[in-house]
C-alpha cells in the first residue's frame, strides 16, 4: 500500500539519532526496513541506510522494483539481482556489499547488534536471518535497536491508522468463525476459519491493505494450555475455544486472545472467567500516562496468585505491539523506572491454566491516551457464545 511519508516518525527517529551522535542507521529486520521506508520486503534481503540528513537508501531485490517503486518512501533505490551471472556470490552478499557503500562517508553507524526478534517478511515461511558478515562488515558500530525501539514505543497517527486495520480486519474475522463454529469441529478446522477470512477478505480491506496475513493458535478445552500447537481436538460445547491471534496488514500487527463458546459455560469455567476478567479490568484501569509497566506486571500476577494460581501465567501479560506482535515497551519487574506514555499501544494478556489442560487467557490492543486506554478491538473480551 502506498502511503504518505511518515514525517512525523522519522523525525522523532532523527531527533533521537542527534540526541545519541548516530550519523546513519544501517538495518535489516523486516519490521525496522518497513519503519523506516514504508518497504515490507518478500525475503528479508533487503536494507535500509538511514542518515541523519538526507535521504535514505533503500536496498532491496530489483524483482521487487515495482514494489519498492509503489510502496517506498524514498527515491534512492539500490537495486541486486537474486541469481546474478556476472557476480556468483550469494544475494545476501551482494545485498551486504551494498549497504557498505551508501553508508560510507558516515562517522558513527549504528546497526541493529542486539535485535532478538524481528518481525516475518512477506515469505513468511522462511524468514532470512544475519550472518556474521553482516555485522563485521561495521566494526565499531553502534547498536541501533535500544534507539530504533525507543522510537517506536511512541505511535502517530498514521502508525495508529494502520493498526487499528489490523484489529478491524481481526475482529471480522472472529465475527465470521463465530457464525460458522460448531461442537466436534477441530480445532485445525476453527483455525482455518478465521485465517482463511484474514488472508481471503482482510487482504484489499477498504482498499488500504495489499496484504493480510493471519497467524492462529487455536485450542479448545483441555487443549488450553500455555504454549502447544493446534491439534484436531474437538471443538467442545460447554468449554472455551480460546483464539491466539495476530493479524499483519501491510506490515503492521494486532495481537489477541480471544474466545468463543458453543453453549452454556461449565460453573467451573464461568468462575474462571469471573475472576480472570477482574484482573483484566483492573489493569486495563491501570494503564495511563505516568503509571508503573512493573507495576502493571505486578497487579496482574497477584490478582491471579489470588484468584488461586500462583506463579502464573508463564507467558509475559503486557507488551508493546506495532510493527511486530511484541516489541517494546514490555512489563516485567526487573525494571522499576520504567513507565506507560501517552501514544504507546498495549497488548494486555492475563491468563490462568489448569494443570493437565484447560485454562482461559483474556487479550487486546489499547491505545494510552491522555484520557486513558482505548480499546482497539470492536470484537468483546471474556467468553463470547
């Protein structure tokens, strides 16, 4: 999708690069390539070289021209051939040498040293990673991530426009295998449900998204459980059917948890869902300008230490989302100092599971306003029949 440039984000990446004497970022995660440019890639090969002053380049592969011409915010486009006759090294390589040459003529380069996670590109099932070479090729360098995840804990207006597709086209979707789940259907077939409406009709929404790709952990009952794959176990009648979801339109993302069920709830589920929605409530309150992310993570897990499952969830209950599922800010209490800001958008995710299966986790996007959180989700939390 073509975009208006961002003038707004990059300049706060600019004003953070002059606060830390960076003179050029060089990056090649997927999300932090779109960030910068606009461009989402098809293999993750592709790079950016962002200066200080000036324009960027963006580096990518030249079958993806119509694409970088399309969606790019910059006109420097440095193109290599994937199978190239005259130059047999590998196009990662070549992508390398590249970016070592527009970032030449820069005195301090940072270059993204301490990423963890980065976000898939458009082949999602394949995602390319760096070598050794990519970051010998800087000696010296500066690492970028700490700056690049300051800026984008802060959203703007566009950024937000953009997410708030992806929960939009996310919740349809939940609207949709609400309609269609029966008792006995597997989980696999529940899944394939709400993907096939992400990817199906979440790609071309309101003719703002190029592409929607969906991303589903689907279990139902005793199949609840903290980290384990879609299985085909029945979807049950009296039992949640919780929904692990993310949608990425156009390279930015919504993360959820959400649950459906067939008929009456168990009593012993419905107690469940009582006491997790509490927790929920009280820290969706929580989230305001100023107020504590350890905090946050602490009112959480006592809540549900009190609700009687200590020592859960396992899982993190609070984390930034944007152009990844999870990136920072995250709420954990090793870190006192750090608080919520107006402009940064939430996934919180409180959950309690039973041992030997079953369980119930509760999750949505809010936007931190002066005012407080704003729900991103039209689709309702709790357990929804």
């Amino acid at each position: 999708m073509s975009w208006p440039c961002d003038d707004a984000k990059l300049e706060r990446v600019r004003e953070l690069m002059v606060e830390e004497g960076v003179d050029a970022l060089v990056v090649r995660a997927p999300d932090n390539v779109l960030y910068l440019s606009n461009f989402w890639g098809m293999k993750g090969y592709d790079a950016v070289v962002f200066p200080r002053e000036g324009d960027p380049t963006l580096i990518c592969l030249e079958a993806s021209a119509g694409d970088a011409d399309r969606m790019s915010w910059t006109t420097d486009v440095r193109l290599f051939r994937g199978y190239d006759e005259s130059d047999p090294r590998p196009p990662q390589v070549r992508a390398l040498a590249l970016a070592v040459e527009a970032s030449k003529g820069y005195g301090k380069v940072g270059v993204e040293l301490s990423l963890g996670t980065q976000a898939s590109d458009r082949m999602v099932g394949e995602p390319t990673t760096y070598t050794r070479a990519w970051f010998d090729a800087w000696p010296g360098a500066a690492d970028a991530t700490p700056l690049l995840a300051r800026a984008r804990t802060i959203k703007t207006e566009q950024e937000l426009e953009r997410m708030r597709l992806a929960n939009e086209i996310a919740a349809a979707a939940m609207d949709y295998t609400r309609g269609q789940l029966r008792p006995g259907m597997k989980e696999s077939e529940a899944a394939a449900l709400w993907n096939g409406y992400v990817h199906g009709r979440g790609t071309g929404w309101e003719g703002k998204v190029d592409l929607a790709l969906g991303f589903s952990l689907v279990w139902s009952g005793e199949g609840i459980r903290t980290f384990t794959a879609t299985a085909d176990r029945p979807v049950r009648e009296h039992e949640p059917t919780l929904f692990e979801i993310w949608v990425c339109a156009d390279g930015y993302w919504c993360d959820h948890t959400k649950n459906l069920c067939p008929g009456e709830l168990t009593p012993q589920y419905e107690r469940l869902r009582e006491s997790l929605m509490a927790v929920y409530e009280r820290a969706i309150d929580h989230c305001r300008p100023g107020a504590s992310l350890a905090e946050l993570d602490r009112l959480i897990r006592e809540g549900i230490d009190q609700a009687g499952y200590p020592g859960q969830p396992s899982h993190p209950v609070a984390h930034g989302v944007g152009a990844r599922a999870h990136e920072p800010p995250y709420a954990h209490q090793a870190d006192t100092s750090a608080t919520i800001d107006a402009g940064m958008v939430l996934a919180i995710e409180p959950g309690a599971y039973w041992e030997g299966g079953g369980g119930l986790r509760v999750e949505d996007n809010f936007l931190i306003t002066a005012d407080g959180p704003e729900k991103l989700s039209t689709f309702p939390d709790g357990v929804v029949r």
